[in-house]
C-alpha cells in the first residue's frame, strides 16, 4: 500500500476514526490537529506508518508546514482528506459574529489552504485525490443553522468549480454525513442548543461508519471517482 494520506482534524470524531480504519488496512497517514496528544497512542501503535503534525488548517503557513513535513516524511501525499471542520448554532438574531468568523475561517478558509497546499505536489506527480467532508447541511438548512449551512454550501459549490479545473489530473470526492455521534455538539456556546444536539447525535451514525466511507472512496481503483456519498442515519419503526 504505497498511498499517503492527510487527514485534518484527525484527534476526535471521525478524523480519528479515518486514521484507525486507514493505518489498520496499511496506509501511510499525516494526522493533524491543532493538539496531537490524544494521537500518540496510535503513533505508537503504527510508527512507521504515522506522522503527528500540529495544525490549525486556519493558519495556512501551518497548512503549508503540514505538507512540507509529510512529503519530506513520506516522500510525497497522495490523498487529502479535508476533515476538519467546525459548527456553532444559533438563531440567526442570536448569532454571534465572532463564531460566524470562525466557522468560515475553518470550514471555508481552511478547506481551500490544503488544497492549496497539496495541489502542487499531487499535479506534478499526476496523481491525486481530495476528499472533502462536507454535511448534510450543505444540501438542506435546518433551524439554528443558517451560518453553519451557508459555509456547507459554499464548500459544495466550490467544491463543482474544483472538479472542473481538476478534470483528469486529481480526484474530488465530497462525502456529506448527516448527524454523527462525535464530540461535535461541544463547540456550541448555547446551552439549549448544545443539549439538543447532544440528545440527537447519540442517535447518530457513528463515526467509524463515515470512515469506512472514506476508505471506499480512496480504495477505488485509479480510474474510478466516487463523486458525491451522502450519509444518514436509518432507524427502522
């Protein structure tokens, strides 16, 4: 299994079960997140398939620096996948412009500087695949969620645009999760809110259900791209 892997976000939720599911079927993984500790167990665990790398994806010199450190671990990067990502919830007259910045600074900025920062590499080995974790969210808006949505949508719309100036050099896959049962609900400054979601995404996927996902879509032989994976939970009455 020669392909190295990027993953953002890759300390909790479905990050870190992207990294379990991929070291485990022999992938070479750069796991990021803004703090590596909870990761050293896993680095352990696989070391010559793993470099923990500390970055804030909203911070594209630390992109850049997380890129320069796996091509020059691993000699190259073969797949993004761009996990991190961030959700506060409010109605839209209780929102607070603060977490408005923050949202699109890491859903929208953060999705674009590892492109950025991956691109040159996957063009010049003509070969690439750039997988996005997007939501459910960017094809329907719900309450409370108006923010959150707006910056889901223009990762999808973006999303088109990329695909058609990649055509035939890099795969894109989008992968959209409905609710699924991570620590997410935590970034929620309203009470209320963070409850209710708490209640909802206990009945949610889980997230190592997203993760075998995305090891479909990179499994794919080179000729096939998976061009969209929408995900939701199924209760059966």
């Amino acid at each position: 299994m020669s392909k190295t892997i990027i993953i953002t976000g890759a300390s909790k939720g479905i990050g870190r079960s992207a990294a379990e599911v991929l070291l485990k079927a022999g992938y070479r993984c750069a796991l990021a997140a803004r703090r590596t500790d909870s990761l050293r167990e896993l680095a352990d665990q696989y070391p010559d398939q793993t470099l923990l790398q500390p970055a804030d994806v909203s911070r594209l010199e630390e992109v850049k620096r997380l890129v320069e450190a796996t091509v020059k671990r691993f000699g190259g990067v073969g797949v993004l996948v761009n996990n991190a990502g961030l959700g506060t919830f409010d109605p839209i007259q209780d929102g607070k412009p603060d977490e408005w910045d923050r949202m699109i600074d890491v859903n929208i900025k953060g999705v674009l500087y590892a492109i950025h920062a991956v691109l040159p590499h996957m063009l010049q080995q003509q070969d690439g695949h750039i997988i996005n974790l997007a939501s459910v969210a960017g094809h329907h808006v719900y309450p409370n969620g108006a923010v959150y949505a707006a910056t889901k949508h223009a990762f999808s719309s973006r999303l088109g645009g990329i695909r058609q100036d990649l055509r035939g050099k890099v795969r894109v896959t989008p992968i959209s999760p409905g609710a699924v049962n991570t620590p997410f609900p935590e970034n929620i400054s309203n009470p209320e809110l963070r409850a209710h979601f708490r209640e909802n995404l206990g009945n949610g996927l889980d997230p190592a259900v997203v993760a075998q996902a995305i090891h479909q879509a990179i499994a794919y032989p080179d000729k096939v791209m998976m061009s969209e994976i929408i995900l939701r939970p199924f209760h059966r009455q």
